[in-house]
C-alpha cells in the first residue's frame, strides 16, 4: 500500500507544470541497475511501463523499491520490428522509426498486426525509380513534391492519439534536426501534412520529443548552453513560455538524450562516461 501512495505522490509532483524543486531535495540522479557494458540506444514507454532498447533487442521492465527498474523480460514481437529509436504507444497501437520511415503497428487479441506505414499528406504512396537507376534493381527511393521523401525518427504521440511529433532535417526547418508534428485527419488513418515546433527548435539540432500530461516538452538539443553536447530542455507548450534548460542534477558535458517519465519517475541516456547508459531519479529518503 506504501508503494501505491508514494506512486500517486510522484505522479502528482511530477504532473504538475514542471519540476518541484522540492523534489530534487530529497532524491538524487543515479545510474539504473540495468546498465551493463552494452549501450542502451533508447528508451520508450510502453502501457505506461519502461522498456529500453539494448543492441536492438526491446526488453520490458519493472519498478525495484528504489525508483529503479529492472529487466524481466525481452519483447521479441517488438525487437522484430527493427525499431529505431524512441517509439510511442496509445492504446494499443506503437508508432515507430524504421530506417528514417514512420510506422504504426496494432495490437488485436494479444497479437501485433503486420506494420502500416504512416500515410502523409504531400508524400506519395508509392515508390518511383531515383535517377539513372533501375526498378529491376531495386533502386527506390520515395517521393514528396518531386524531392526524396525526408527521414523521420523518434516519434511521440499525444493529445489522445491525435497529434504526432517527431524528428527530422526536412526542408522547411530552423537547422540541423528539428522537431515537427503532424495531426491525424478525420478518417482517422491519414496524417497532415508535417509542422516545424518553432517554439522548441533553433538552428542547433533538436530531437527526441518527450509530452507529459500538462502539456510539457522534454526534448534534446546541442544548442549553446553553460554544458556541452546534447542536453535535455523543457518547453510548456500551451503559452508563450521561453525553452529552460534543465540543471546541473540532470545534464553534463556529455550528451544527455530520450527523457521520459514513467511512474512518476524521471528515465534519461547519457554518455558522461563514455558509454550511453540510463539514470533515474533515486529517492534517498528510502535509504535513511
């Protein structure tokens, strides 16, 4: 019962607008007993739960007394996917990266159905033939307005399954990667056409979208700030509110990536040490 309360106590600190500051007091940023010496490429919720990416394997976990989690089990369904990445899920269905294209994938009966590739307003459905090349050799490449289709990675689904954001360097951005949505159309299958957050990008690189409840981004960016590398900001996204970046508890001068919050709990990669591995925010007040 102790559990559940202190699950609902964090929920709600971390539910509200931001950060407390309170919160920081009494828990420290610490290393997750999953790391080992394989790197984790990403982390993801699923069913509200965390599951991490290692190697290309997708393994679910489970909460420890600590706020840390541990591995219990791989999801070889998912691993099968080839998911690059950050995925998102929302009711049953898992949006996705797979060589730079987006995907959705379904759950019926316990079962995931075969992958639809995302439909997108402005990208053809089809394939054509790149210039020279052969169909007969499979040389493919998609289309949009004439152009390449553009790669796109990391996706994050919110506003109850309707509003999709991700990364990606198409045209029509501030630099470098920038974080774009799209909202799904009312046959509820087909996606708008891609919008620039301008709110959130810069000429730097921004990636790995991250929405919380109230409507707050967490994403990456290597743009200029007092630590190097990438580095984890936060943007409430229903005013005009300035990008703050996070503080020293959570960014160094290594790359600091894939934020998300599961159980109330903060999950983030970084590379400080030389290897990408995943922290957690620890509750020390446990340990007294």
């Amino acid at each position: 019962m102790k559990k559940i309360y202190l699950g609902i106590f964090l929920m709600s600190i971390f539910c509200v607008y931001a950060f407390d500051s309170s919160f920081l007091i009494n828990f420290s940023i610490e290393p997750s007993s999953v790391n080992t010496t394989e790197p984790v490429k990403s982390l993801a919720l699923l069913n509200e739960g965390l599951v991490i990416n290692r190697s290309g394997k997708i393994y679910r976990t489970k909460f420890l007394g600590n706020n840390d989690v541990e591995i219990y089990e791989e999801s070889t369904d998912l691993s099968n996917l080839g998911i690059e990445g950050q995925f998102s899920e929302y009711k049953n269905v898992i949006y996705y990266s797979s060589n730079g294209v987006l995907y959705s994938v379904s759950m019926h009966n316990g079962i995931w159905d075969a992958p639809v590739e995302l439909s997108i307003a402005g990208y053809e459905k089809g394939r054509q033939a790149s210039k020279g090349g052969s169909l007969l050799y499979g040389k493919w490449r998609y289309v949009s307005k004439g152009a390449e289709k553009d790669k796109m990675y990391n996706p994050f689904i919110t506003n109850r399954g309707t509003r999709l954001y991700f990364s990606s360097k198409m045209e029509g951005g501030k630099g470098g990667m920038d974080i774009w949505y799209m909202e799904l159309e009312k046959d509820g299958v087909s996606w708008s056409k891609p919008v620039n957050a301008k709110e959130v990008n810069t000429a730097a690189n921004e990636d790995y979208p991250f929405v919380d409840i109230n409507n707050m981004m967490y994403f990456s960016s290597d743009r200029p700030s007092r630590f190097r590398g990438y580095n984890i900001y936060k943007k409430f996204m229903l005013d005009n509110s300035d990008v703050m970046v996070l503080d020293e508890k959570f960014n160094t001068d290594g790359d600091e990536t894939n934020f998300v919050v599961s159980g109330g709990i903060p999950f983030f990669l970084t590379n400080k040490k030389g290897l990408s591995q995943m922290y957690f925010a620890k509750d020390n007040k446990r340990d007294e």
